[in-house]
C-alpha cells in the first residue's frame, strides 16, 4: 500500500505551471450579463480540451506526468501516465498535480466525472479528483485509494450536486506515493464529466448519519464533521464519498445561539442550545448537532516550577520560539486550525483533523535534561469511538538536525478512547526515552484509525523533568 513521510509534505505550492494547450477562447453575450460559461465537459480525449493547464504539487516530482502516445485506451491517439517515484527520490516524494482552466465551464448538466486508468502493477492511487484550482477548491470532490490492476478499467467520481458547479476550473488531480517503497506507473485515458442515468445519488449525511451533541462555549467554531454522499454505480457497486460542506445547505434552528457558515463552521454566540440540519440538492441530510453553548472551561493549570519545564504552548510559562503549531502538508493533510482566545487563556483548536504538525526546529531542542512530554487535550465530542487510535510522534533530527535527513529517531505513543475521555480535559504524558533526543524538532499527531474524531483543543504542551 501506499506510504507517506508526513513531514516532508509542504505547504502547498504551484511549482510547475505548464500550459498544455492555450488556445481555447470566451464567449461573451451580447448584453450586460457577462460571461457564458462553456458547457464542456471533455477533459482529456486523445489529449487536453483546449485551455487546459497542469501544475506540480509542492513536494512532488514535477516531471512526473507526461503524455503517452504509446499505452492508450481504446486505440486512443495518446494517455496520461504518471510515473510514481520510489522511497526517498530526492526529486520528490511523490506524483501530484491539478489540470485546471484559467476561466470556468458550466458544468451543471453533468453528474459524474469518469476515466479509464491502469498500471504496471496492482496498486491504489491514493487520491483522485476534481475542483482542485488552485484557489479556494470549494467544490474538490475525490476518491480516495483507487484499486487499479494491469487492465483498463472505468472509474466514475459522482458530483454530489451539479447545479453547484456553473463556474468550475479545477477539472482534475491526482495524488499518489511509492507502493512499498517501489515506484510504478499508471495512465489515466478518456477523462470526461458526463450525464449518465445510472447514476443514483441514495442520500447524504453529516455527523455519519447520527444525532450527535456538541458542548461548546460563546465565541468557539465547531466544524460540521462526518459529511458523506452515498451513490450506486454503473458497475452495480456502491460508493461513500466524502463530500466537502460547500455542497449542503446548512440550517440552525436558533441561529442567535449557534450559527452556521456555507463551510460548514458552527459559531457559538449566545448560551443556550440549537440544532444544525443540513440539505443536499434539496433532499434534507440523514444526522445533525445539538450544539450546548456554555461557559468554556479551561485547562487545569500547570503546577511544575518554570525552572523544570521548556514551553512550546502554555499560556502559565514562557514559550521557546516554534515554526508552526499547523505547517498544513498538502495535498494529503486535511486538518485545519481554529485556535481562539478565552479570556487571557489561548487555546489551540484542530478541526478536520487527520494529521497535523508542530514544528520547533529553529533552533532544534536539546532535550538530554528533559524526561517528558506533557500536554493537555479536550475532546468535545459527546463519545469517541472505541478503535481510536490517536498517535503522537516526536522527532529527534539525527546529527545533521536536518528533518528526513536520513538519522532521524522517533519516539511514538498511541492513545486510545480510554485515554481521551470525551467532554473533559486530559494530560497526555509521553516517555522521552529515546535513545537521541539532543536535536528535537517535530511533534506530529495523527489518527490512525481515520474518522474517530475531527475536532479537539490542545493547551499546556511543554517538557519537563
């Protein structure tokens, strides 16, 4: 299966931009309602619709697609191939990027984006999909672990709701990282959005389906977590898929206490309590919130002497300087931070989370003195679920202090349910027994049973003796 360094993702960035074919033109109207937006749903058919663009993800090979006039689907003229680079290729640690448009189509007369695709081995692409734009991604749908083997075989990626994509650029993307360390290569053939009647959207939900309760505080964002859309497939197989909040229509039934943004974020403004609903193409959404508002309460407070301890995030000592407490390596991380302020009390806040980074390696730590790491976490979910794996990782960069330099240690602890407790503060202690620990400089949280719970805060993380 696929395998990701998670430090060595980086934020993001357009490092390739390589204009396929430019030649496409606008059509404007004759009078004042501006832009028609092409109804095209072709995005590569014996090569690229006019206009396409391509561009590397940040941290990936940046030569890693090309176009193959060689494999091809169906007698085709050419194919997209993608070459996979193996374990620590220091051109990149994997193969990613968008095909984007520089102005938008109309893509609401579709309900499915589909593609042939094969490899040279059995594998499974990690992410592919489209509305990547470089932009905002409002509308970035996906399939995740995508089964491909040595033949052709169809793919189909449903749209959630069509008639929310009247002004859509990103038309596809790919991500994908070596299998077992070994690079490999696959194409991708005949991608188009079509309107096929075999497709069957069965229902939406939020909070996996379930009437869940949230207790929050006046002032707090709580993201809407849980959001699936369910769909048969032409090939008779059923299909979860993730579907981003852009797509519903929220509802609060007391919007003064808790309202709810087109994100999907909850605000918490006024105590009392409410319920968040939600729609789908004008079909209501199995699930929702209860939302408590009440007084937040705090952390306890520390009582180890200042002298004993070295601060990365405490509001009770001073704190040594930190790179990031969310460096968000994209394309893979999806946690986003919504820290806030109570009182004098600051609060880290991860919403969406699957993993995150925080990173103190300017300078590195000598942590030689320093037995523990110590940290409080507040799980608001109402319950947890029991498989939970939740994994904190702290790296030693070796004697280059280089991160991925090739000596780095790790010293990793996993908590279960039992230890997060939902509804109240924890104190998380991990053993420094590591056999180098002169050259700290990354702490990663991860969940390794993706799904059990999106969304905790974090105060009071330090070492100590």
């Amino acid at each position: 299966m696929s395998t990701f360094n998670f430090s060595r993702y980086l934020l993001f960035a357009m490092v390739s931009c390589i204009s396929i074919f430019y030649t496409g033109c606008e059509k404007y109207s004759d009078d004042l309602s501006g832009l028609i937006r092409p109804k095209n749903g072709d995005v590569f058919l014996d090569g690229f619709t006019p206009g396409m663009n391509y561009a590397a993800f940040g941290g990936s090979v940046v030569t890693a697609f090309q176009a193959d006039k060689e494999v091809t689907y169906n007698q085709s003229t050419a194919s997209m191939r993608v070459d996979v680079p193996i374990v620590n290729d220091p051109r990149g640690s994997y193969a990613g990027g968008a095909y984007f448009l520089a102005s938008g189509r109309d893509l609401s007369g579709y309900n499915v984006l589909t593609f042939w695709a094969k490899a040279t081995k059995s594998a499974k692409i990690n992410e592919v999909g489209f509305g990547n734009d470089l932009g905002a991604n409002t509308y970035a749908t996906a399939i995740y672990n995508v089964p491909v083997t040595t033949f052709w075989q169809k793919y189909y990626i449903p749209i959630p709701d069509p008639s929310k994509l009247t002004n859509e650029r990103g038309m596809f993307y790919f991500a994908e990282g070596h299998e077992d360390s070994a690079g490999y290569s696959f194409w991708i053939d005949e991608v188009k959005f079509e309107k096929l009647g075999t497709i069957l959207r069965r229902e939406s939900m939020i909070m996996n389906g379930a009437n869940t309760s949230n207790n929050s505080a006046k002032g707090v964002e709580t993201p809407i977590t849980g959001l699936f859309t369910n769909f048969s497939l032409p090939d008779g197989t059923n299909l979860k898929m993730p579907t981003p909040a852009s797509y519903f229509t929220f509802e609060s039934t007391n919007p003064t206490v808790a309202s709810v943004s087109n994100s999907g974020k909850v605000n918490a403004l006024n105590l009392g309590y409410s319920v968040i609903s939600a729609s789908l193409a004008g079909q209501k959404a199995n699930g929702s919130m209860v939302v408590n508002v009440s007084g937040f309460i705090n952390a306890p407070t520390p009582t180890y002497p200042s002298s004993s301890v070295v601060s990365l995030f405490s509001d009770n000592y001073a704190n040594r300087p930190i790179d990031f407490f969310n460096g968000y390596w994209e394309p893979f991380q999806k946690t986003r931070s919504a820290d806030f302020k109570i009182g004098t009390d600051n609060i880290l806040n991860y919403t969406d989370f699957n993993f995150v980074g925080i990173s103190f390696a300017n300078p590195v730590f000598d942590a030689t003195n320093y037995s523990t790491l110590s940290m409080d976490i507040f799980v608001p979910d109402a319950s947890l679920n029991p498989g939970i794996q939740f994994k904190i990782t702290v790296r030693d960069f070796g004697s280059n202090g280089t991160d991925g330099g090739g000596d780095d240690t790790d010293k990793v602890v996993t908590f279960t349910n039992s230890s997060l407790a939902a509804g109240g503060w924890k104190t998380l202690k991990i053993p420094l027994d590591m056999p180098k620990k002169s050259k700290l400089g990354l702490i990663i949280l991860s969940d390794s049973d993706l799904g059990n719970f999106k969304n905790f805060y974090l105060d009071n993380i330090f070492f100590h003796n």
